[in-house]
C-alpha cells in the first residue's frame, strides 16, 4: 500500500558569495509544539539528485522571546552541525527581525542576512525562516539559504 500523503515543496535558493550564485532547489516545511516551544522543521532537497541533503531547524522559545536556527548536514555524522544562529525580540510583531551580519555588510545589498525570521500568524508562535547563514566554521565559503520570502 502506497502512502497517499504528500507534502508541499516549496522553492528556495542558496546564495554563494565567493561565486555570487544563486541555487535553487526544493524544500518541505514542518510546524509542530515540543513543550512550551514553537518548532519547524525545513527539510532542503539536493538540487540535481533530489535526497534530502539538510536540514534546517527554526525553535522558537516563546517564554524568553527568542528564535535559534540550526542547520546541518541531513547525512549525520559528527561533523553533521554547520551553524547555530539566535535572535531575540522585545515586542512580537508580523515584520521580520534578525540581523544582517557582516558578511551581509561587506557584501551588499545581493548577500542575503545572516538570520531572518518570520512569526506565520499574528498569534506569534510558529516561525519562518526567511534567510539563514550556512557557512561552515573554519571555511571561506560563505553561504545562506533564502527561504519562506514569499511562501
């Protein structure tokens, strides 16, 4: 029996700032409560061979006003961890907040920010990412996925 369920993929795009490209691929998008906390799940496709590659996980920390992004390697393994970036706010509101980083600084308007997140309803629980850094600690590969922009 074949499992009927299938979820939305959306499109998003990798920025690489050593070769100003930009890559597409596909990705899923996940919202579920652990405790007292608001998490989604991204799960980003390869973008010619199609497996899950990485993923990219949004924990919203309602009781401290505070949004950590994890992105790793969907491979796991002990190097699986790329990068942790946290943001916090004082008032919730619909417009993005993060910040823009220095990479994003020195590159210019085409360098997506280091973190950008996106509360889904004005209920401020569920988050969206909007950019996130991707760069591996240690590597001069600067990279950043772009998301939820328009979705």
């Amino acid at each position: 029996m074949t499992n009927a369920y299938s979820q939305t993929k959306y499109t998003g795009y990798q920025y690489v700032l050593n070769s100003d490209d930009y890559i597409s691929f596909k990705y899923t998008r996940e919202y579920k409560t652990v405790g007292e906390n608001y998490v989604t799940i991204y799960k980003i496709y390869h973008p010619t061979k199609g497996h899950h590659a990485f993923t990219i996980t949004a924990t919203h920390y309602k009781a401290d006003k505070k949004v950590k992004v994890d992105v790793e390697d969907a491979g796991g393994g002990i190097f699986a961890h790329i990068n942790s970036e946290e943001t916090t706010y004082d008032t919730a509101s619909m417009e993005p907040f993060g910040f823009r980083g220095a990479v994003g600084a020195l590159g210019g308007n085409r360098v997506p920010n280091q973190l950008m997140v996106k509360f889904v309803s004005n209920k401020y629980e569920n988050i969206k990412v909007v950019h996130v850094n991707a760069t591996e600690p240690g590597t001069n590969n600067f990279y950043f996925y772009v998301l939820d922009e328009k979705n």
